[in-house]
C-alpha cells in the first residue's frame, strides 16, 4: 500500500506522527463503454457550453455560481490562503460512545499507520483508546478538504472514518411516515420469529460477489467461443493508438490493393535514381583536369 497522506494525531500535549492508507478499494466489473459496431473504446471530451470548443484540462477551472448568471472563479492559489488548521493534523476533540455515531456519518475509512519514531505513543494511544471503550472524535483535511471523523482500533491499528457533516445528512421525507399504519400483533409475531430463525454472527468470508462472479464466468465463456471484437487499432495505456499502426491501417483501408503504394515506392526509387546521377554528374565537372 501507499500512503497518501502524512501528519501527525494531537493528543494532548504529545504528537503521534503517522501515515494514512486507504483502507477499501472498490472492486469494479471492468467493463467500459465501446463502440458496439468495431469495438472501439468511447471517449468523452469537455466542451465549453458558449463556443462549442473542446477544453484542455489547462484551461479547465472551478467557479461558484452567485445567483444571478455571474461566476466567482476560484483558484488553487485561492484555496491554498483558506485557513486548514488541520491540513497536516488529527486533532482530537473529544472521546465518544462508539454508538452514538450513527452508520449513516460514516464516509470512508482510512488505516493510521506510525512514523519511525512515533511507534511508542501510537501503542500506548491505541491501547488507551481500546481500553476505554470510546472512540476519538477529531478533525482532518486530506486534499484541503477538512472533515469530522473517529478513529478507532481495529487489530492494534487505529482506523480513521471520515464523517459527513450533519448539513449533509438527508431527511427522510416520505408520505408513509404521516400514515397510521396499522401493524397487527400476530404479524409482528411472525415477522419476529423469521428474524430468530435468520438470526446470527456476521461473517465476512460466507459473503462473497455472486454477480461478479457469474460476469467473470460469462466474459470467459464468451471468448472461449470466440465471441470476442478486435479493434482495427490496438489501445496503447493511455487510450491513444499506436500512431505508425493508425496510419498503415488507414492506407490499408483506402487502398486495399496497395497499387498506389506501390506506384509511390517505385516514383521515390526512380526519384533516387535520378538524384544519385544528377550528383554523380556535379561531381564529374568539377573535378580538376
């Protein structure tokens, strides 16, 4: 793993330098959108909505809309004078009941990993924490943006989980829930019986993908029978083909024969020919008698 982020947790007085990790990764299905007819990969651009033109990524900026058709554009150099005070910092605010944080805050999560010389305060914070029963509640700016979060121990690790912020939790606004809905008593009874008869621990490892696997499957049987497209133009890394390739292929296409090829070869051999005895001849005049 790489960290993408270093600062250090402010305990107290004390100062635990540490490193942060992702500590999730998103496992995609790998597909991506193509050209049905030759396989083609589709490719978006940006477009300025007053010109037509297409925008390098140069030229592409950020701006807050005021209201009324104006824009305030905003620059890096603007967001780097904002004042983060905890652009390189964990700081802790306060030490909370784990379940007083309702799952529906939590945003990412992140694994804290100590710096060389801050191995010993990281245990004893870690085990501190883990022996109160509560989690740290704290502020951190990753990428200038500052966040609540908890950190808490996971396998002698501590694991930060970024928090929205309570602006940013949703109400529910549903017609059901102004409704007098009538719940019988030996429906609840049965409902609550299933859930017994459901009832367990959970286990991450009986849990697996089910759809990505039948999509591995079904991608491996499709080019096991040679249900497959190939691009005319291979795609290097970057998305852009092969420029010497892209121009065979584009004469091959136009002159499928290769009679103007051809033609053009033996003009250019003729060409330097000609050029050879035309030199050949310069020579033989100059050259002293």
């Amino acid at each position: 793993m790489r960290s993408f982020w270093k600062g250090a947790i402010g305990f107290g007085l004390v100062s635990i330098p540490v490193k942060a990790y992702k500590a999730t990764e998103e496992h995609g299905l790998g597909l991506h959108q193509v050209h049905a007819v030759d396989g083609g990969r589709i490719r978006l651009s940006r477009y300025c909505e007053l010109d037509g033109a297409e925008v390098p990524a140069a030229e592409v900026g950020r701006a807050a809309d005021t209201g009324g058709g104006d824009v305030v554009l905003i620059t890096e150099e603007d967001l780097a004078t904002l004042p983060v005070p905890t652009l390189r910092t964990i700081g802790v605010h306060a030490f909370v009941p784990p379940e007083q944080i309702d799952a529906l805050y939590l945003s990412r999560s992140y694994y804290l990993e100590p710096d060389t010389n801050g191995v010993r305060p990281y245990v004893l914070f870690a085990e501190a924490l883990r022996r109160s029963g509560r989690v740290a509640l704290v502020k951190v700016a990753f990428r200038q943006r500052e966040s609540l979060a908890a950190v808490r121990v996971r396998d002698n690790v501590l694991v930060l989980e970024t928090l929205v912020w309570p602006g940013e939790i949703r109400t529910p606004d549903f017609p059901f829930l102004d409704e007098d809905v009538d719940v019988r008593l030996p429906e609840l009874k049965a409902a609550t019986a299933l859930i017994d008869c459901l009832a367990g621990d959970f286990d991450p490892g009986e849990h697996t993908d089910a759809y990505r696997e039948a999509l591995d499957e079904l991608i491996e049987a499709k080019a096991a029978g040679n249900e497959v497209i190939r691009p005319e133009v291979p795609l290097q890394p970057n998305g852009s083909g092969d420029l010497l390739t892209a121009l065979e292929a584009s004469v091959k296409a136009l002159d499928p024969k290769g009679s103007v090829r051809r033609a053009k070869a033996a003009a250019a051999k003729a060409t330097t020919a000609a050029t050879r005895a035309h030199q050949a001849a310069r020579t033989a005049t100059k050259s002293p008698r």
